[in-house]
C-alpha cells in the first residue's frame, strides 16, 4: 500500500469517531489500497444470528436479503471457527481458514460461498473483526473476483496495520456513544459521595464515578481487571454476578440484593444493584446496564440495609434510597443513585415514614442517625 494512500486512509478510520457516514469514505478508500471488488463493515449479533450493516461498496442491496440464512448455515466453516478465529487482530483469509481447518477449498463447497458469494463475483476474501462483546462482532471483510490474485503477504501485513487502526477508531465511538446517551445522569452521578458505576450483565465497566474508581484503585474486595469488575474470590465473584443479573432480568431469579464485602480491617463495602437505561446509537444496540452502587461501612454506622429490613420492614429499594438520604443526598440525587425516577422516590418516601413513624424527611434522617 502506498505510504500517501495508508496515511489517507488512517486519517478517514478516526474521522469515524464523531462522523459515522465517514465509514463508506473509509471502505472506498480500502477498495484502492486493497483492490478489491467488495468492502463491508457490519456488526454480527451472533445469537439473533443477523448483522446490522454500516457500509457496504459492491454490495447490491437485494443480496442482503439472503445473507443471514446463507452465512450462519452450519456447512459455512466460517461459522464452525467463529469462536476462535472472530477476534480482534486475527486477520482471515481463505487460505487461513483452510491451514486452520487442514482442509483444501472447504468455503468453496458451502452454500455461503455457491448461493452468496459466487452469483455476486466474489471469491477471494481478507477480513478482521474489530470488536467482540456481548456476542456482538464487528467486522470487515473485503472480497476480490475470481480473476484477481489472492490477499499476499504484504498485503495481510498492511491489513493488520490498518484494523488496529480501526479497532481504535471504533471502540473511540462506542465509548463517546454511551458518554453522550446518559451524559446527564453522569454528570449528576459524577457528584456523589459514594461509588456508582454502570456495567454490563459480563460485569464490564461502561462508567464509573470517581468515588468508585478510587474504591476500584484501593486495596477493597473489589477490583478491576481488563476492564471487568473482579472480587477476592470466586464465590463472591458469582454471588456478584447473580446481583447483577437479577437488576438486569427480575424475573430470572432471586439472588441477594445486596452484597457485603470486606474492605478493610475496620470496614465493609456494601453492593448493591438496579436496572439502568442503556445507551442506543448507531453503532452498538440497545444493551442492558446496571447501576451498582459501593458504601463503605463502618462498625459503628448508625443504619444499614439490614437494620432498615429487620428493624422497619423497608424493602431493599426503599432501603437504598434511605441510605442514599442518609449519607447527605437529597432526594433527587438519592433517587438516581437507587436507580429511580424522582417521581418515585417520592411515593416511596411517603411510605418509608409510615414504617418509621416520622412525618418528614428531616425526621427520618434525624430518627436513624439517633439524633432524637
């Protein structure tokens, strides 16, 4: 690849940061580094067994129609290494697949490559996949005709340079995509005493506040790892994602709403999950978050989420958003970091003074710190 065309072409990959349509510039402009008589970027939902394309050159429309059935069909080997060869930096080509499978031609004899491929012209194929998460892929393949030569070396070479170009560019997207579909409510977030943070049902961390990011740094029983929240051990580990779980699918069973782990010798960190809205935007779908909040707890803390239950009756909602007053928030602030509507929160409240036996939120906040 020229040296002016590689640069070009880098330049258009990180435009796509904050110009989505630039990604067809990108796909032309991949069509003269590479020739090729097809480019494609699309995202793969491999258990709908669909993909969502973003931009596609040499592709006519009416063949879109066909390609879900024809690629996640069971004689396409591409589908039978999915696992292990649809990851971010392995590049793919033909004569790859064939070396990884020790099998001569087994594209050539799918319904894939005879029914989709080959009535468009296509034959040879160099791709990579981008992203992978939450059995979402992001890929990029381009396809040359029968008559032109196979993806060389040199070419493999300037292709894996350039999806990690992408790779970049991409994930720069998705990030910037979930910043500025709940931008608001982590601007408000950012302000709480406490730690809050977003993360996905694989325990990812899409946000975290900074109180949370300084409990993540310290020496408390949870952690952060390649992105991912982590605990001391395994068992408080799965007890974490059952709570995460439940937040995000009620009805699919009854694991602890709150999660106490040991935080330093004279301390505890209190977990505690609920449904979040998820960002949806032009690269990724709509995913489920969770909004996990962390208080540290002290021995001789006047109130917890056990005395609430035990001592009032509160349910687990009601008890976090009390903890939240309790801790200085108002309302409003309490309410988001309980994962609720302000609304709410209200007809909560007035239902946690019943079971306090107080007539405001002052009251209430003086009876539990025992000031009265």
């Amino acid at each position: 690849m020229r040296a002016d065309l590689e640069e070009s072409l880098t330049d258009t990959v990180y435009r796509t940061v904050f110009e989505p349509d630039a990604w067809a510039e990108a796909m032309r402009l991949c069509a003269q580094a590479f020739p090729s008589n097809g480019q494609t970027f699309y995202f793969l939902d491999k258990l709908s067994g669909r993909i969502r394309p973003v931009a596609l050159e040499g592709v006519a429309p009416r063949w879109l129609a066909g390609f879900n059935d024809l690629y996640f069909a069971r004689d396409n080997p591409w589908i039978r290494v999915s696992e292990r060869l649809h990851r971010p930096g392995v590049v793919r080509t033909n004569e790859r697949l064939d070396a990884f499978l020790r099998e001569d031609g087994a594209l050539y004899r799918s319904a894939y490559y005879n029914e989709w491929m080959r009535p468009q012209g296509f034959r040879h194929t160099i791709g990579n996949t981008l992203f992978a998460e939450d059995e979402v892929v992001a890929n990029v393949t381009l396809l040359r005709e029968p008559g032109m030569p196979t993806f060389n070396r040199r070419e493999v070479a300037a292709f894996e340079r350039l999806s990690r170009h992408m790779t970049r560019a991409l994930r720069l997207a998705v990030r910037l995509e979930h910043a500025e579909a709940t931008g608001r409510g982590m601007a408000a977030l950012d302000h709480l005493h406490h730690g809050v943070a977003l993360v996905g049902r694989d325990l990812r961390v899409m946000y975290a506040n900074a109180s949370m990011e300084a409990l993540l740094r310290g020496t408390n029983g949870l952690r952060l790892r390649e992105g991912r929240l982590t605990t001391g051990s395994r068992a408080t580990l799965e007890r974490l994602q059952a709570m995460v779980k439940a937040a995000l699918s009620p009805a699919a069973g009854a694991p602890p709403d709150t999660l106490t782990l040991a935080a330093t010798a004279s301390s505890t960190l209190s977990l505690q999950a609920s449904p979040a809205r998820g960002a949806a935007g032009r690269y990724l779908p709509r995913q489920p978050l969770a909004l996990l909040t962390a208080t540290t707890l002290q021995p001789n803390d006047p109130v917890s989420h056990d005395a609430l239950r035990q001592l009032y009756g509160c349910t687990p909602s009601e008890a976090r958003l009390v903890m939240g007053l309790v801790s200085g928030l108002t309302l409003r602030a309490a309410a988001l970091a309980a994962g609720t509507s302000y609304e709410t929160a209200r007809t909560t409240l007035k239902r946690v003074f019943i079971k306090v036996g107080v007539h405001s939120q002052s009251q209430l906040v003086a009876r539990l710190l025992r000031a009265v």
